[in-house]
C-alpha cells in the first residue's frame, strides 16, 4: 500500500516512476491520495500516469489558485454508500455511526475535481459545494482498479477529527446521552477508526470479504443436516437482495 499525503511528484523527479506505480495498483497493490495545495490537481496529479487509477477526476481542473484547492470551513456528509462501507464505519450501529460523524468537528479546505471516475463511490460529500458536473463534491472516494484499490481524502485537515473537540452544545449533548467521556472515543479515536478501516478495505482483509456463509452451529454430526445462511454485499457493501437460507 502506497500513501501519497499533499506530495506534489514534479520537483522530485518522481514523474518516471509513476507508470510504474499506477501498473502496481493495477496488479493489486492500493494507493491513498491525501488532499492539499500539493495534492491531486493542485500537485499536477490530472497530468500523471495516476490519473486514470485515481477515484476522482481531474481533467479541466486548474493546477493553482482557489479554483482548484479552496480553503472553506465545512462538515462532510455521508452518502447512502457511506452508511454502509467499511471505510466509513466508526460505528457497526447505523444511526450511531451517522451521530458519530455530524458530532466531528468540521474540515477546513478540499480538492475540486470534474466528477468521480467510472466505477467510483463517494462515501462522503460536501453539503454545499459542487464537483465539475455538477454532482455534489467528493470528499471522500473509493474506487476498485483492476485488481487493486485506491481512494481519495480530498483535505488535509482529516486531523481535526483527532485533535479538535466538538464545541456545538448538540454535539455536547448527544456525547452526555451516550456517556461519552472528555478524551473518550469522539475526541480522537474516531480519525484512528478511520484509517484502520481504510487500510483494511484498501489491503482486502479477508473479513470484509462481500460473501458471507454463516452456518448454524460450528460442529455436526455425520449425516446432520447442515443450515447455511448466505449473504452478499454490493461493491460498496450495500446489502444485495435477500438470498433465502440453503439446506445442505
């Protein structure tokens, strides 16, 4: 796995070697890009080799300037993918992981980009700003290329969720309600799940695979009758449609 964190390649000679690793992702290896004035567009990203792998596209994007990095303060949201991806899980509990992430503190700055590439999710957004078609901007985007995986975090202030604590009374008040504590879960482990999620998706941990066999007991008889309850998940981990229960 591979992190390239607000790392513009041109005055360091890298060029020559991204072909190299935008092949490496291709046969299985991941890449994270992390946003900032260095990163994506800003760092000359939509003129490299890794254009093509990366989640989100940068074509038409400028290079400098406000028109390509903007430094506003913003809170993310998740989209319907989010509430379900293992990347954007910091919690197992649905409304809790949604609570979660509305009491974070906000981000400052994100990367503009066209759109997401072909096959890519957006697992969280910006509530008011825009990509270039017009969708809502990606600030978090995942995309499966060839056999391997990439995603985009599309700020550089991803710190904020470790060290900055929640200062609305809501988000005072939905810490009393769940018990949370001052240097508790919320006021720094939440950038910690993330990124152990994200490191478990990217590397493909064989527990979130998106086929699951569950059986009911762990040992049987010969000639017992074994129950196996199979679920399957989309590519995002959205639930398929429900498969019925097969009798073995």
């Amino acid at each position: 796995m591979l992190i390239f964190h607000n790392f513009n390649y041109k005055p360091y000679w890298v060029e020559p070697y991204l072909p190299g690793v935008r092949d490496y992702i291709q046969s299985g290896g991941a890449l994270a890009m992390i946003g900032g004035d260095l990163s994506f567009a800003s760092g000359q990203y939509g003129e490299s080799a890794l254009h093509d792998v990366l989640p989100v596209d940068l074509a038409g994007i400028p290079t400098d300037g406000p028109r390509g990095f903007s430094t506003d303060s913003f809170k993310p949201r998740l989209t319907a993918a989010g509430r379900t991806h293992p990347v954007t899980s910091l919690s197992l509990d649905p409304k809790a992981n949604e609570a979660r992430w509305a009491a974070l503190p906000p981000l400052q700055g994100i990367n503009r980009v066209a759109r997401l590439q072909p096959g890519a999710t957006a697992l969280l957004v910006h509530p008011t700003q825009s990509a270039g078609d017009g969708k809502p901007a990606p600030v978090l985007a995942v995309n499966n290329v060839g056999k391997g995986r990439t995603l985009a975090l599309l700020t550089d202030s991803a710190w904020n969720w470790a060290l900055l604590r929640p200062t609305t009374a809501a988000a005072r008040c939905a810490r009393r309600r769940r018990g949370w504590r001052e240097g508790g879960w919320d006021d720094g482990r939440a950038l910690q799940r993330f990124w152990e999620g994200a490191i478990r998706w990217l590397v493909r941990d064989p527990a979130l695979t998106l086929l699951h066999i569950d059986l009911d007991r762990t040992e049987y008889r010969r000639g017992q009758t074994v129950s196996a309850r199979v679920r399957t998940l989309h590519a995002d981990y959205s639930p398929r449609a429900a498969w019925p229960s097969h009798w073995i």
